[in-house]
C-alpha cells in the first residue's frame, strides 16, 4: 500500500475530504496531490495528519529478535 492509498484510506474511513484534510494541515490541494502521485509526502506531514485526525501514526523497525524501534507521532523513540 503506498502512502498515497494509506492516506485516502483514513480521508474515507474518518469522513473527510482530501481537500478538507489540505486545510486542517496547512497545504495547498494541488500541492499536495502532486505529492501524493510522486510519493514525497514527508514524516512531518503524516505525523500532522495524524495530529488533526487524532490518530496515531508509527514507523517500525523490528528486528528478528523482536526488538523494535518505534517513531510514533509524539516523536518518542522506543526500543
């Protein structure tokens, strides 16, 4: 799943617009379509998705040990 489908996902899931979502986090809507196609959406602004949307966003490394190192949206490191 790409990031841009990971996003029209919540957009469908939490009832909101892709155009609506570009205002809660400050961006322009064509601007931010051209980052979806080319996938360059940064961590910053899918952690601010997360924020306005009040949800939770990880990134995980997990080693095979089970160890894990987690960036969620507080910016908190967990190992």
């Amino acid at each position: 799943m790409t990031t841009s489908d990971m996003i029209k996902k919540l957009c469908e899931k939490m009832n909101i617009s892709l155009v609506e979502l570009c205002r809660c986090i400050g961006q322009i809507p064509q601007n931010f379509n051209k980052k979806l196609k080319q996938g360059t959406v940064s961590l910053e602004e899918m952690m601010k998705i997360a924020e306005v949307l009040n949800v939770g966003y990880e990134r995980i490394f997990i080693f095979p040990d089970v160890e894990r190192i987690t960036i969620n949206n507080k910016f908190v490191i967990h190992v």
